[in-house]
C-alpha cells in the first residue's frame, strides 16, 4: 500500500514567513488537538497514515491509522506544543498506554498518560515498588508506541479519581507492589477507591488493565472485550499486542509513533507497499517484524 505524502500549507492573512508563521501558531495553548491539526501545525514532523496492516496473532489482521510523530530538529515552540497539549487526537476523552523501543526489542513496562501526566506504576519480585507521577516528556533516543484508548466523559472522570487516589494512597488503592508479578486470574475489589486484587500484586500493566472504570465496576479490559479468564490482561507480552492489533476499531482507532529519526525516514518504512505490522510474542517481550 502506499501512501502520498502531501505538502501542508498554512497561509496567514499577513506575510510572515514559513517558520514564523508556525512559530506564532504553535505559541497558542492548545488542548485536544484534532489530527487534522497537528498535521497541519507540523508538516515537517507529523503525517497520518491511514490503514496500515497490522498482523495480529496468526490468523487475525487489522487495519488501524497510524499517526507519525517526529521530534527530530523541533523548534522550541513546537516541543512546548507537543508537551503542553493533551493530544486529544480522538476528538473524545482518551487514556493512553505507552512502551519504549529498547535497540532490539519493544520493552515490557508501561506507562498511562492522562493529559500531561504520566502514571508510572512498578512492582518488584522482593524490594518495595514505586508510583511515581510525572509531567509528559518528549522522547530523546529510540521509539515510542502510544495507544490512546477512547472513553465516555463518566468512564475518564472515573480514570482521573482512580489514578489520584492512586497516586495518593497506593497502598490501599493497589495494594503491595511487591511479590508475584500480577495478579494472573484473581479478581480486584472493583472500587475505585480499592482496587487491590485478592491475590498476587498488580504490575505495571494490570493496575490500569483491571481498572474499574465501567458504571457497574467494569475493568478496562472488560470495556475493550475481554474475559478474566482469558489472562490477556495480566501479562504485558499478551496485553500490549492486544491493545496495538486486537482491541475494537471504536475504541482504538489509531496508533500513535514517537520517533527521533526525520519524519520522511520512518513513513517511508510504513508506507511501503509490502509493510506488515507483524506483532510477535517470544523470549518474554514481543517483537515488531516487516512482512515482505
């Protein structure tokens, strides 16, 4: 498949120039930006690129959008606008759930971002773990997958409670951190206030995985379709390909893809004709692939 690169102008009622011009635009605070948006604000670092493949499991393929983001050779004002807007891409109330790219593989731990918060949740096999909330910071090596997730208003009303108390008291809103890694198939006390699970410890995925954002206490992972007894969600091997290839189109519909090298250089990769988003488990982490 292949996909035409447009040249995105934006052209002011007085004549500034070209970098000026999206200096001033970019200098805005600007929260929920649309797609549409962001590439028009930053041609040169943002393209959408609509229906890529994605390989799911053996027999299971999917087509989700995928938004480029690079931040190589951003000026000042744009890395404030990337970092101080919500990236509200969906046009509704999202989460997101992201990993880094480590030099051969995708790494293991997750990270939520509510807006420009960053909830970082890590247990241990023996020492104590650690919750700790940071400000969204733009990668500086490497990748980054983000996968926003579409919720009601009440759904991330209840995402933001849930991650305060969190935040607060994690203790008793998540109980020890550490122990066994996850709860594997125990249940959760589904409250938004305790949410610890009768067995084993969360991990840095199933403390959100399993969070009860639904109106009857419904975890996340029940909203996106699954079953608890399925245990996708309690392994990050099988709950972050689910999340990028397996989850509903209505929920996430596209993929977002920090990256440092120059924009042109990965949506040349991503566009080819021949490209396949090849989700693969193995060795404990799962693996990207192109498909020729």
């Amino acid at each position: 498949m292949r996909f035409a690169i447009f040249v995105l102008l934006f052209v002011a009622g007085t004549a500034f120039s070209d970098g000026q011009a999206r200096c001033d635009l970019l200098s805005a605070s600007l929260a929920g930006v649309p797609v549409e948006e962001i590439e028009r604000l930053l041609p040169q670092n943002a393209k959408l690129l609509p229906q890529v493949e994605i390989a799911y499991n053996i027999d299971q393929r999917v087509h989700r959008d995928i938004l480029v983001i690079s931040v190589d050779e951003l000026t000042e004002s744009e890395r404030n606008f990337l970092i101080n807007s919500d990236l509200g891409v969906l046009n509704a109330p999202t989460i997101s759930i992201a990993i880094k790219q480590t030099p051969e593989n995708w790494g293991g731990h997750a990270r939520v971002r509510i807006g420009k918060n960053v909830f970082d949740f890590e247990a241990k096999a023996k020492d104590e773990g650690k919750f700790n909330v940071n400000d969204f910071r733009l990668l500086r090596k490497g990748s980054r997958i983000e996968i926003p997730i579409k919720l009601s208003s009440e759904e991330s009303e209840r995402a933001k409670i849930y991650t305060a108390l969190a935040a607060a008291n994690r203790h008793a809103v998540l109980g020890k951190s550490s122990g066994p890694m996850g709860p594997g198939l125990s249940e959760v006390r589904r409250r938004l206030s305790d949410n610890r699970p009768f067995e084993g410890c969360h991990n840095c995925g199933t403390w959100f995985s399993m969070a009860p954002l639904g109106e009857n206490g419904e975890t996340l992972f029940e909203l996106l379709g699954l079953e608890r007894q399925q245990g996708i969600h309690s392994r990050m091997v099988r709950w972050m390909p689910f999340l990028i290839g397996g989850a509903p189109l209505e929920r996430v519909p596209l993929l977002i893809y920090w990256t440092v090298k120059p924009l042109s250089e990965v949506v040349d990769v991503l566009s080819h004709k021949d490209f396949i988003w090849n989700i693969q488990e193995g060795d404990g982490k799962f693996h990207f692939a192109v498909e020729e």
